[in-house]
C-alpha cells in the first residue's frame, strides 16, 4: 500500500482519480496540486456514454444528442440519428470537476500552486501527471477556440460536426442548455478565433460575442509511449489520449484515472496499467496517424472527396471513438489520398500500432 501520493493537475483526470481513491477510503497521504481553484477549461462538453461507468461522481447532463450531421468544407455528407443510449451527452463540465473535488477535498490537501512531477518525485512514492495539455511537451498541440453564443433560432438537439480539410481542422456546433456552443481548431491555423468568427456568421446559427469565446491547448499527436517513468505516471491528457480527428479526451480520461485508480487501490502491479490502457492507446494511436497522413498532403479537394465517400456506419462508430481503417483505407485508395503518405509516416505508424503489444 503506497503512503505518500502526489497528483499533479486536477482536471478531469486528476480529480477522478483522487475521488475514486476517497470513496475507496484509501488510506495514503494525498496530495493534489493545481493552480486553479475554479476549474475552467474551454470545451465542447461533449461525453459518451461509455465513461459514466468510470466516473465517481454523476455529472449533469444538459442536453442529450439524437440528431447528427457531419459536413466538410461547409457542406452537409451524412445525417443520421442515434438512440438515447448510446447517443452523446452534453454535460457541465466545470461543474463536474467541482463535484469530483467535492468529493476528495475534504479528505486530501488540495496545494493551489503549479508543479512540475519530475521536480516533486523525490517527495513521494508515486506523483501522478494529470497536468492535460500542459504537460507532455513532447506531443504536438493545437490552440482551439469555443464559445458560447445566443441562438438565433430556437435550438434543437442536434450537432454538427464541420471537417475543414483546407487548415486541417474541425468546426462544431452543439446545444448547450439554451444556447450553442460553437468551436474552431485546425492544424495549420495559429490563431482560430477570427475563423470561428466567420464560421458563427457563415452559418447565421448564432449571434458571435467575443468576449463569450475561450482557447484552450488540445494534444493531437501520438499518445507518449511512455505511461510510466519511474514513480511518475501519466494520466488523461498528460499522456496524449485524445483522439486527434475529433478532439475526444473527456472519457479518455476519465476511462484512464479509474483504471489508474483501481490499480493504486488493489496494490497491483503498475505494469498492468499500459496493457489496460491498451484499446484506448489503439484508438488514439490511428487517429494521431491518419491526422498526420492528411497534413502531409496538400490536397484539399482529394481530401474532401474521401471524406465526403464515407457512409453513414462509418461515421456513426467514428463518434462512438472507433475509427474504422480499413473503411478509411479504402476511401483512401480512390481518391489517392493514401497513396501520397511517405514510407516514413506508415512505418512510424506501424511501430507505434505494433508497440502496443509488447
Ligand atoms: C476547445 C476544446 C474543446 C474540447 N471539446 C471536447 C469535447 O467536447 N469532448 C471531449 O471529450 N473532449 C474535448 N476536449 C478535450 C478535453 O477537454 C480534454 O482532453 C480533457 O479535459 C482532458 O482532461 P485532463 O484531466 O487530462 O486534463 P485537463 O482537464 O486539462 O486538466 C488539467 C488540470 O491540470 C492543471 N494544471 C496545469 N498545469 C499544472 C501544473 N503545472 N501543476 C498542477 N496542475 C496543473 C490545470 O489547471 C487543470 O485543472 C476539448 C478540448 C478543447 C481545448
């Protein structure tokens, strides 16, 4: 049984983490840094399903999502609907990150300051980096923008999900409570604001106020292939689990803290973690290659059409966080898109996949 713990960054991931860890009673000296008092992080809010099972506290549910559309380069490919189960939830997320600290602050220190785990390590048996986007320096990340507009209709809920395959990049609209929340990030675009500007007024959706807009880092790479070094382990976004295409991270982490918890809490090898993390790892690892495969290409319009090829199931489970390569490979293949890629991007791609079996 470990005795001293530090987490590093109480997000979404770190505060899971510590909450599973006081709902278990675990008896260790806790100790969780973050410079924020107030959780504010600019999101989508979107969640599946699927992470609820993982999380230790309920969060609320704001709007559940039935209708979907997936459009690219301003032009509407597929729409469809799921059903309630399975279909995407839109939640408070800020709200759920004070709920999760409600439940371990009473029983751990919370140490308003920014750490570095590597500086910490010494002080403690295991640190945990939960720091999101602000860790991993390694990885690639780009800067997205959201906001939180009035509607100028009544607002349905519906999503629509934008591929910008000029900048690399994705444009969203989703309900939130009465009002929309819009965002822009793209690869090859440094400040997003000023084109989530015009996408707002291009789609005459919502009334754009800039002082309702946020940014936010987002890891779109590779997830790092090292989970643990020494007694510093990754966690959630610090670790790269976000899925590139879509910019998924939310049930990454919080899917990766409980499995992280629950070893902690069983006393369990912490070798065991990677193997465990193994599906998500899959997932992020195609994602972060088929991202950078289409930045390599200079091909808009070759792009599109292989976009624009995919059909509804294809699209449906894309939402559900699981890519179909082969699906992708084949669109590919008509339109070129694959056959561009250099010897050099399929081989890292294939170790990396490769590497998650060892
Ligand atoms: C604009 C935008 C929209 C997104 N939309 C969605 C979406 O709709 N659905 C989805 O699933 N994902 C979405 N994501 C991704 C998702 O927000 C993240 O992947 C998720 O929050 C990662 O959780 P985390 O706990 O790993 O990191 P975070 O939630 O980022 O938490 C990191 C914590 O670490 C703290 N911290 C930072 N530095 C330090 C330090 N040095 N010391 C101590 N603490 C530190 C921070 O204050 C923060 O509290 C979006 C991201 C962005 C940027």
């Amino acid at each position: 049984m470990l005795q001293k713990i530090a987490i590093a960054g109480s997000g979404v991931a770190g505060s899971n983490l510590a909450a599973w860890l006081a709902k278990s009673n675990y008896p260790a000296l806790v100790y969780v840094y973050d410079p924020q008092l107030n959780y504010q992080k600019a999101c989508g809010n979107i969640l599946l399903p699927e992470a609820l099972e993982y999380l230790a506290v309920k969060p609320e549910v704001t709007n559940f999502i039935e209708e979907y559309e997936v459009w690219v380069n301003n032009k509407k490919v597929v729409s469809f609907s799921m059903d309630k189960n399975s279909s995407w939830m839109v939640i408070d997320k800020e709200k759920l990150v004070s709920s999760l600290r409600e439940a371990w602050i009473h029983k751990y220190s919370f140490i308003r300051k920014p750490v570095d785990p590597y500086e910490i390590r010494s002080d403690y048996e295991l640190v945990i980096d939960s720091r999101g986007p602000f860790s991993s320096n390694a990885l690639r990340k780009i800067l997205v923008a959201r906001g939180i507009f009035e509607p100028k209709r009544d607002i349905e809920d519906r999503i629509i999900l934008n591929f910008d395959t000029v900048n690399i990049g994705l444009s969203w609209i989703f309900p939130y409570r009465d009002k929309l929340n819009i965002g822009y990030g793209a690869l090859k675009i440094q400040n997003p604001v000023e084109r989530l500007k015009s996408f707002v007024e291009s789609t005459g959706m919502g009334v754009f106020d800039k002082s309702a807009v946020r940014t936010s880092l987002l890891t779109i790479d590779y997830p790092l292939s090292r989970a643990i070094e020494g007694n510093v382990v990754r966690t959630g976004e610090a670790l790269g689990l976000v899925l590139a295409l879509g910019g998924e991270g939310n049930r990454l982490a919080i899917m990766s803290s409980k499995i992280l918890a629950d070893i902690i809490i069983h006393n369990e090898n912490l070798d065991v973690y990677k193997k465990r993390l193994r599906r998500l790892f899959r997932e992020t690892v195609k994602q972060g290659f088929v991202l950078k495969l289409l930045s390599s290409i200079n091909d808009y319009k070759a792009i599109e059409n292989a976009m624009s090829s995919l059909d509804v199931s294809f699209y449906k489970k894309f939402l559900l966080g699981s890519f179909n390569l082969k699906k992708a490979f084949l669109a590919g293949l008509k339109t070129g898109v694959f056959l561009r890629g250099s010897m050099r991007l399929y081989l890292e791609f294939i170790a990396r996949y490769l590497s998650l079996f060892i």
